[in-house]
C-alpha cells in the first residue's frame, strides 16, 4: 500500500509540473503573438499614414482642378465676348478695304486687296490645315531596296 501512495504522489506531482510548465507555455505563446499583432498594427499605421499624406495631396489638386475650372469658365466667356469682338473688326476692315477700293487716292486701310480678311479663328483653322499638310507622312517605302552585290 505505501508503495502505491507514493506512486500516486509521484504521479500527482509530475502532473502538477507538467500542469505548471504548459501554462506557462500558452501565456508565452500569447505573449508572442501579442507582440506581432503590436507589430502588425505598427505596419498598418505606417501605411495609413501614407495613405493619408496621398490623401491630402489629392485634396489639394482637386482644389486647385476646381479653381481652373471656374478660372476656365470666365474665359469661355471672355472669348465669345473676343470672337464677336474679332468678328466686328474683320467686318470693319472689309468695309475700309471696299472704301479703299472705290476711292483709291484715300488709302485708308493697310490690308492687301488679295489677301483675304479672317477672323483669328478662321486664321487658326488655316494654319492647322496648312501645317497638317505640310508635315511629312511617315510610309514604309514600297520599292525594296537591292542588295550590295560586293
């Protein structure tokens, strides 16, 4: 019987060790994984505070995209008002070239009697087209060329 005792109180403390150390294994366990969820949030603050800074700058250019918006609107309007403007003064050389014409000793205009009186949009137009003409087409020759025959 004592025998049996004491293998029971061996058996118990061993249990009671063994209980003891796999505690502390899971609070250590806990403890690590702790520390990489710290890190892991540290990280995701890093990226946040990038994602913040990018953020603002996008604000910021939306700002200044908004303010040319409005500043491009006025101009829209400043340039109908200019086109009516340019309109009336091509209208006015036309009639100081057709006053040129009938009484030529006044010599009131400055303008050419062949060149013709645009307004600057139609000069523009004018200009484009002539510069699109002009610009060489960039096509693959049709003709291979011979070889060197050395």
């Amino acid at each position: 019987m004592l025998s049996s005792k004491c293998g029971r109180r061996l058996a118990a403390c061993g249990i009671v060790t063994l209980a003891t150390q796999l505690s502390g294994c899971l609070a250590y366990e806990i403890r690590d994984e702790l520390r990489q969820v710290n890190a892991s949030l540290e990280d995701v603050k890093v990226q946040l505070g990038t994602v913040n800074d990018g953020l603002l700058k996008l604000e910021r250019t939306n700002t200044l995209l908004s303010d040319l918006d409005m500043k491009l609107a006025s101009m829209e309007a400043t340039n109908a008002s200019l086109s009516s403007i340019d309109a009336h003064l091509a209208s006015l050389r036309r009639t100081l070239n057709n006053i040129d014409s009938t009484i030529p000793f006044l010599k009131v205009s400055d303008d050419d009697k062949d060149s013709p009186i645009e307004t600057a949009e139609e000069k523009a137009a004018h200009e484009a087209e002539e510069q699109s003409a002009a610009e060489p087409t960039a096509e693959p020759s049709a003709e291979p060329t011979p070889a060197d025959p050395r």
